[in-house]
C-alpha cells in the first residue's frame, strides 16, 4: 500500500481536490499544500482579504462530567496546565500547555469554556498521546475526540464574511468561544487563530463542511489557502509550531512562552504550582533559562530553512544554536527565522550568521512579531 493510500483524508479532501489544491502528507493527513494562485498570493490574501485553511486534522477533545458545568474539568485541567483556567469564564478561551515531570513542553493547545462543558483543541501529531495524557491523570469525566470538521478563516475581512451567514458572530471579540447555528446546523466558533489577524475557528458537522466553505467563498476578497501560506503567516506572527520551535526537551521559558504562565501560578501567586513540570517552570521563570527563542531577518532572497546552524563569526567552528523556523516573509519582504539561541548570546550584541550551503549569511536580530497582531479585541 502507498504512503499516499494511507494518509487519513479531511472532510474537505473532495473540496481541495475539486479546487487543484497541491496535496502532500502532514501529522498524518492528506492535505493542501496550495492552490492554483500559489502560497505568496494565499498569504497576502489573509492580510488584505481573508483566507480559509482546512484544519480539521487538528484533534478536537471534549472534556465533560456529570454536573453538567465546566467548573470541576477545569480545576482538574489546572494540575496538568499552567494556565488560570478555574477564572476563565463560560464563553471564553485560552492558550495553554502540556508539560512532562520534567517541565517539557508534551503539546501547547487551546483551553474553551462552553459552560456545561470543555473542549480543547491540540496538535494533529499529538492527538493519541494527548488524548492518554489526560485519561491517566484527570477522573470522572468522559473524554471523546470530536470527528468534526474545524475550518479557521482568518484576515481583517473575517468578520464580514462570517457575520453575513451567522449574524450573532459579529458580537464576539478574541478568544471568545461560542455555540452558534448556521442553516439550522449547530455549530461551535472561537474567534481566534494562529495567523495573527482576526478570525475564527468554526467547528461543525462533516457533512456540511463544504457547504459553508463554499458559502464562505461567495463573499468578496474571501479565498482558500493551505499550509505554506498558514506556516508563513503563524512565523510572521511570531508564533510557535510545535515539534520545530518546541518539544519535550524545551521547557516554557526556553521556549519564550512564558506569559502563558500567569501571575497567580507563579511563585507567590495564589495557586503557585500544583502542575505537572512546576519544579522546572517556576525556577525558571524566576531566574531565566540558558536557552530562549528570539527573532531574525535575513537578506532578502536568502531564506534560512529550520535546522540551520548559527554561529557567531564567519570562521567559528562550533555552533551556537540553530534555526527552528525560517522561511520567506511576503508581508515583511525578506526572510524571518526564529532562533533558538543561549540566552547571553541572544541579549548580547555579537553578530549571528547562519550557515546555508556552506556559506555563512549574516542575520539581524528583530522584535517579535514581525508584523503586527490584528485581532479583534
């Protein structure tokens, strides 16, 4: 049997195809790489228009127990996440993460209150081990993986177009998270996404997933993009990707995520601790970690590739760190990367250059994001 035969299909798989999306392989899935205008126009799309990206392989996991409220799930969702979860409130979401006993990052995913219940959605390679992580440490509550589809549609022009086929989706702000209904159908939104514009992720039934792509299409400057565009846009952002800018050797602080560690988890706050991986986490974000994760541009037309090598001179021998993300930014017009880096190297003024082809290409430290966040606060 094919790679290809094996690959698990979307929902949307007949839509892509039916619109010459270039197809490959990822976290398991067949899924659109492009379409026929090419990744440079689907990504500029989704920073004057608004773009839809399939993103229904991504695990949707819904937590619930028998006194039918959200507020038990999320207490216990506190002793395997850092996160504030018991104060956030039904209607709402929030960014957070799993850590192993030694403060790894295992899975970053996203937390939403529904009220009755607690859905979250995580990384499609990390679907089966998220899912045994939470059975072997939260209890008496069920915990279903969704087969749903979830569509993100994301650019300044989102909200125009979801509110013309679901008009109460006009009152919600980001990171809010909504059961709404759409031709009789229920379906759930958040308005958020990993691009750094404004936007939503829609979760609805399989079957009338291409329907409301299409009805979503018919409004003006509103297009399908795939997952070149979807990784340019998240790294413009400066957003991280699991299993590149993080993994389970990368704790929080190394990773340069420490605000998702609020005050009232940290040492002193209220509910200090109490989660697995607190040892490392809390001692770092009290005194820094050796490593962290800072921004870069590259000359224009020299894109530096995640695994690249940095070095501090053109004749250094040993490597410093290495490039965990990297590729062309259109919206920036010149390549972005993302470093992982020791943190006396990142904060001092020794120049960086990364090895490509043999050839050492001097980078310039930038400020994350590299273009600005536009979600609808």
């Amino acid at each position: 049997m094919s790679e290809q035969t094996m690959l698990a299909k979307t929902p949307l798989h007949a839509f892509h195809l039916s619109e010459g999306a270039k197809m490959s392989g990822f976290a398991g899935y067949d899924m659109p790489l492009s379409y026929t205008q090419g990744a440079i126009a689907e990504h500029h799309l989704c920073r004057t228009g608004a773009a839809i990206f399939d993103v229904s392989h991504m695990g949707q996991i819904e937590l619930r127990d028998n006194t039918g409220s959200a507020e038990a799930i999320l207490a216990q969702l506190e002793t395997i996440i850092p996160a504030n979860l018991i104060g956030l409130k039904a209607g709402r979401q929030r960014y957070g993460l799993f850590l192993n006993k030694d403060g790894g990052i295992l899975d970053d995913l996203m937390v939403a209150n529904y009220g009755t219940h607690v859905r979250l959605v995580v990384n499609a390679a990390c679907v089966e081990q998220d899912m045994a992580w939470i059975s072997g440490h939260l209890t008496d509550m069920s915990i279903t993986q969704l087969q749903r589809a979830l569509i993100a549609l994301q650019g300044p022009s989102a909200g125009a177009a979801f509110a013309a086929l679901v008009p109460a989706s006009a009152d919600m702000s980001f990171m809010d998270a909504c059961s709404l209904h759409w031709n009789g159908v229920e379906i759930e939104a958040t308005r958020s996404g990993y691009t750094g514009e404004d936007g939503f992720e829609i979760s609805c039934p399989d079957a009338v997933a291409e329907d409301l792509v299409r009805a979503l299409l018919a409004h003006d400057n509103v297009g399908c993009a795939g997952l070149i565009a979807r990784d340019s846009l998240r790294l413009e952002a400066g957003l991280c990707l699991y299993g590149q800018d993080m993994d389970a050797s990368t704790s929080i602080v190394a990773a340069s995520l420490g605000w998702a560690v609020p005050k009232i988890r940290r040492t002193g706050g209220a509910r200090m601790g109490g989660f697995i991986g607190a040892d490392r986490t809390l001692a770092e974000c009290d005194a820094g970690a050796v490593f962290c994760r800072i921004g870069a541009v590259a000359p224009k037309g020299v894109p530096p590739r995640a695994g690249t090598e940095i070095y501090t001179s053109e004749t250094a021998e040993a490597p410093v760190g290495r490039i965990s993300s990297g590729m062309p930014g259109p919206s920036v017009g010149q390549p972005v990367t993302m470093l992982q880096l020791p943190h006396d190297i990142a904060v001092s003024e020794l120049p960086l250059f990364a090895d490509v082809r043999g050839k050492r290409i001097l980078l310039s430290r930038a400020d994350m994001p590299f273009f600005p966040h536009r979600f609808h606060r």
